[in-house]
C-alpha cells in the first residue's frame, strides 16, 4: 500500500486538468474532461473528487484506479453488453466510441443504505415506503440486505454542478423519456451486469452494495455500455467477512468507496447545499488507499504508483489520436 507520506507529498501536483493542443474543445465533467472528435472521444480521468454532485477536492491517484479499474470491467463484461472502450494509451486516459448518451442513469441497490438524497435509505427513514415506485415493508434497517436487487433509475444531472433527481419506471414509460423497448433492455443488461460484478467481487471478499450505469446507442443503435463500470466512484463496496459482525452491533460496514468522504461531510451536517468544509488531509491519505485498496483487490493486481505530474505524459500518450 502507498505511504501516506507519498500520497501528502504528490498532493500539490494531482491532476485537476489537462488541456492538450490540437483536439479542439475541451468537455468537463465533474471528475473526466473529455475531447469530441468524430468517430471517437478522448477521456482523461483526473484526480477531481466529487461527493453529492460536487467538486469537493482532489485525490492523488483517484484518476488512475477509476480509469483502470473501468477497464478492467468492460473487458470482463463485454459478452454481457458492448462497451465503449476502445483502448487505454495511458493510466488516465480512455479511448472511446463516440455514443449518443441516454439521460438515464440505471442504479442497482442490493441493500437498504446510503446518505445522499437519492439513496433508498436517505427516503426510508423519514417514513417513505414507496420509493422509485417500488414498495418496501417496514421494519428494515441501514444497511439490511434486499430480497432482491432493485433498479432505481435518476435522471442524469451532467456537468460540474448538475443534480441527479429521482424517477420512476412508470415516469420513464409515461413521459416517453427514452422508448420502451430500450428502457427494457437496459433493466435487463443492468441486472446483469450486477449480478456478474456481484458474484465476482464475493470472489474477492468484498459485497457490491450498489452501483451506477451508463449507457448510449451506437450509430447502428446498438445499447453500450458507457462512462465506467464498478469503480468506487459509481458504487459502493463493502468489507465481506466483517459484514454481518458490524452490522449487528450497529457500526457501519468496512467500505472501499467514496461512502466513506460522503460519511465524513454528512457527520459534518453537509450533503450538498452550501458551501462545503475544506477536506482534511488524513481524509486525502484514507481516500487514496481505500481507492488503491479496492482497485488491487478485485484485479489482483499491485497498484503501479507513477510520478506526478502527469500532464505532459497524457498529452504525449494521444498526440497521434484522430
């Protein structure tokens, strides 16, 4: 595991941007800024950290893992659905079909939780039992686990500041936000892909509590998978083997994943409205070794710490790109 004496001492040359010559507009995302160009895109995962649809700060590495680890799903889960993954020229960096991106984000619960204003749990214990149109029985607890997966689509807030807001499948269908047959599809592809990333991450003693996807048509209309797949940026993993044990006694599970920072400002009375408190640094050390810690566990694979700063490697890695 990398030092927190490193991860301190790179913090001053993280990768918050990059502006690289002669591939027109830059696009910002909350955490990619990307280049459009005509049949493929240019996607730089930097170190920007987000929380409850803002910029909070930046992570050292936070970039690297999302990009590699989004890697490392697509190619494993490419007979489920096609993804846009065309190649990764540089640990930041992703090579990309250019799609014409559906505004629905597709998120799959297996378990009562989460802080944000979206989550099942945030509605539950202010006395809601329908949530996203679907009934849950009284009784539950944080943290419970599901009879069964649940899809609670949002609409896709975007941008910087954008906000995510809640929809129904019966609002999908109603207002004809994207046709029926689609939506279908994408229930369908979005439960696989779960119960894949499910099974394997049991595999690697962690629990994929819940998780985001992404998806666009291809110019023949084909759905694809997008933006990236099982990070912890858009899910959140549990410790397996401590589950059950923390649970009972009321503490809230080991997690790998951004859970951790959204506890941490929500123990500090934010969760999105104002303006946030300054994020300490041993919060930046657990972060990036959560970030780290999960990236090698479910790949196998030791985490290759490079040298900051990393823009003109980037900028080199996709001069040739057309």
């Amino acid at each position: 595991m990398i030092q927190s004496k490193t991860i301190l001492n790179v913090l001053p040359h993280v990768l918050k941007t990059v502006d690289i010559p002669g591939l027109g507009k830059k696009r910002q995302g909350k955490v990619r800024d990307f280049y459009v160009l005509k049949v493929k895109r240019v996607i730089i995962t930097t170190d920007r950290q987000s929380a409850f649809d803002v910029i909070l700060g930046n992570i050292p590495y936070k970039g690297a893992v999302l990009n590699l680890l989004a890697a490392f799903w697509f190619k494993k889960t490419e007979k489920i659905v096609s993804n846009h993954m065309l190649s990764v020229p540089h640990p930041n960096v992703l090579l990309a079909k250019n799609l014409t991106g559906i505004p629905i984000e597709m998120v799959v619960r297996g378990y009562m939780s989460g802080v944000t204003k979206t989550s099942i749990w945030y509605s539950y214990q202010q006395g809601e039992r329908v949530i996203y149109g679907i009934k849950f029985p009284d009784g539950m607890k944080k943290n419970d686990k599901l009879p069964t997966p649940v899809i609670t689509p949002t609409t896709h807030g975007g941008g910087k500041g954008g906000h995510d807001e809640r929809l129904t499948r019966e609002q999908i269908m109603v207002k004809k936000l994207i046709p029926k047959k689609i939506y279908l599809q994408m229930e369908k592809v979005a439960l696989e892909l779960f119960k894949f990333g499910s099974k394997l991450c049991v595999k690697r003693g962690l629990i994929l509590v819940d998780t985001k996807y992404e998806f666009g048509l291809d110019e023949k209309g084909n759905l694809t998978l997008m933006d990236e797949i099982h990070t912890p940026d858009s899910s959140r993993f549990w410790k397996a083997d401590t589950y059950q044990e923390r649970v009972s006694k009321g503490q809230e599970p080991e997690n790998f994943d951004k859970e951790f920072l959204r506890l941490w400002y929500a123990k500090r009375g934010y969760r999105g409205d104002g303006k946030p408190p300054p994020m300490a640094k041993q919060l930046i050390v657990d972060l990036a070794q959560r970030y780290i810690g999960v990236y090698e566990k479910i790949t196998g694979k030791k985490f290759q710490a490079y040298k900051y700063p990393i823009e003109k490697r980037i900028i080199e890695s996709v001069k040739h790109v057309t």
